[in-house]
C-alpha cells in the first residue's frame, strides 16, 4: 500500500499580471491544508506547466515545500523529450517530496512497447514513488490492460492517477491489488472509492475541500448512505468546474472565494460571463448547506 491515500489537490497556480503570484500560491495552500486535504500535487495538468518555465515550476515546488510536508508533496513530471525529462527529474530530485506524478510522452503518441520503455526508463532514473498518470484526452495515447499491469508491476510505480475512461481497465487495476488506485475524474469518486480506489487527485476539492475529505473519510468507514448524500451534494459543483476547460473554472470559483485572481496563461482563457455568474449560484447554494 503506497502512501498516496485520501483527497489530493492538483495545485492550480496563481498569476498576478503574468507573473506568479506567489502571496496567492502561499495562502491557498494554507487554505487546504487547514481543510485537512492528505496532500498536493504541485505542476500537475492544473497547474498549466506547459505555459511555465522548468525554472518557474522549480520556485512553485519550493514555494510549497515551505508550507508542506515533503511526504504530503508530489511533483508533475510530463514531456516527451526524454533526455530532458530525465534531466529535470535530476533538478526535482535536489528537492525532498513524496513522489513525481507521470504521464505518458504526450503528441507522439508511442506503441504499447515504447510506454513500457518510457516508464521503465523514468522509473529506473527515481529515488522516490511514482504516480502513472493515465489520461488519454490529453496525451493522445491509450493504455492497453497488459501493458498498465506491465508497468505497474514496477517496484517505484506504486499508484495511478485513473483518468483513462477504460473501466476493464480499472477493475484489472483495482483487482490486481498491484497498484493504489486514485480516481481522476472527478464525477467517478465516489464509484471509485465504492469500489476500492484509496482516494482521488481532485481539481474540484479546491473548493469545499472539507467536504471532498468528508466523502472520502465516509466511505473509508462505510457510511456508504452519507458519504451519497455528500457525493450529490458536490455534484453540481464538480460538474461546474468542467464546464469550461480546466483550470479556468476552478480559478474563477477561487477567485470568487478570494484566494486567489482570476488569471490564466495564454492560450488558456478565463471564464466566460455565463459561466461566472452559474458559479455564484452554485457556490452560493453550496454555502448555504
């Protein structure tokens, strides 16, 4: 059983004129931790590291790691060059954390053999856990079930972030007993904790995150009726922050709770008008409870 159980949060990162926003960074993270979230995943895909630097995602790590315990700390580690990757997986190791969350090379789309390859190879090359991130829409490459049950019998491979839509592949998971499995779709947690996944990486548990710990905390000790009642209670509000491509809903939903500005990185855009004022109401509903 790896370590990786409970609510964690795919840090969004806060910009303040183009910059980091470092304050912002700062105070939502004492926000979730004093909400009682297991842990955060820093420059994962909701942190838009595609749209910073290697050294920009280096002073967000560090940033947090000045606030959080590094076993409460996982770092995104994505690119499909791999001699750079391994390279910034060297600079990430100068850093104490918990583990590196690992998609496949996203655009290049390798056969089931060259994922097999890359993880091995990046897996071989840690000193600390890794989460495989299966997210196909993203990345544009789908797992095959031998192929996940290949490499995550990997000793450093010890969870998966499960954005993968196959659920053969997720009930091979969940029964291989292998691997801890974590929901990524936020929608499925509750199915998933139903059905053994030790938690979930959560954009939406930026927001309420103690209720996203409650639903997780409910199941974990059967109270399977309440942890429903929770569930559907949160399920406007994940549905919510969907609407619009990620992060940008959350960021707004943040921003309307006053922990951080409303801005993204280009290409990304900030929430449309329509969508702002469904995110007062849902919020507002969802305060009210």
């Amino acid at each position: 059983m790896s370590s990786f159980q409970g609510i964690w949060v795919p840090l969004v990162t806060p910009f303040h004129n183009g910059a980091i926003d470092f304050a912002g960074l700062r105070r939502l993270v004492s926000h979730l931790l004093e909400k009682g979230v297991d842990g955060l995943i820093v420059c994962g895909t909701t942190g838009e590291p595609a749209a910073m630097g290697k050294h920009e995602q280096l002073a967000v790590l560090d940033a947090v790691l000045e606030l959080v315990p590094a076993q409460r700390v996982v770092m995104g580690l994505a690119g499909n060059n791999l001699t750079e990757l391994l390279q910034f997986q060297r600079e990430i190791f100068k850093r104490p954390l918990a583990g590196l969350l690992v998609p496949p090379p996203y655009y290049i789309r390798p056969s089931q053999a060259g994922l097999e390859g890359f993880f091995k190879t990046v897996a071989d090359a840690s000193s600390v856990p890794l989460i495989l991130y299966d997210i196909p829409y993203r990345t544009g490459v789908a797992f095959e079930r031998k192929t996940l049950l290949n490499i995550v019998a990997h000793e450093r491979i010890v969870a998966i972030k499960d954005c993968g839509g196959n659920l053969t592949n997720t009930l091979a998971l969940l029964s291989s007993g292998q691997v801890d499995v974590l929901c990524g779709e936020d929608n499925q947690i509750f199915s998933a904790l139903c059905l053994g996944a030790k938690g979930a990486i959560a954009a939406s548990a930026h927001v309420h995150p103690e209720r996203f710990v409650q639903l997780y905390q409910q199941v974990r000790d059967n109270q399977l009726a309440a942890a429903r009642t929770t569930f559907f209670e949160l399920l406007p509000l994940i549905q919510s922050l969907f609407i619009e491509p990620n992060p940008a809903p959350v960021k707004t939903a943040l921003a309307l709770e006053g922990l951080i500005g409303d801005e993204l990185r280009a290409p990304m855009q900030r929430s449309s008008e329509t969508l702002v004022a469904h995110l007062k109401e849902v919020l507002g509903v969802l305060n009210n409870r």
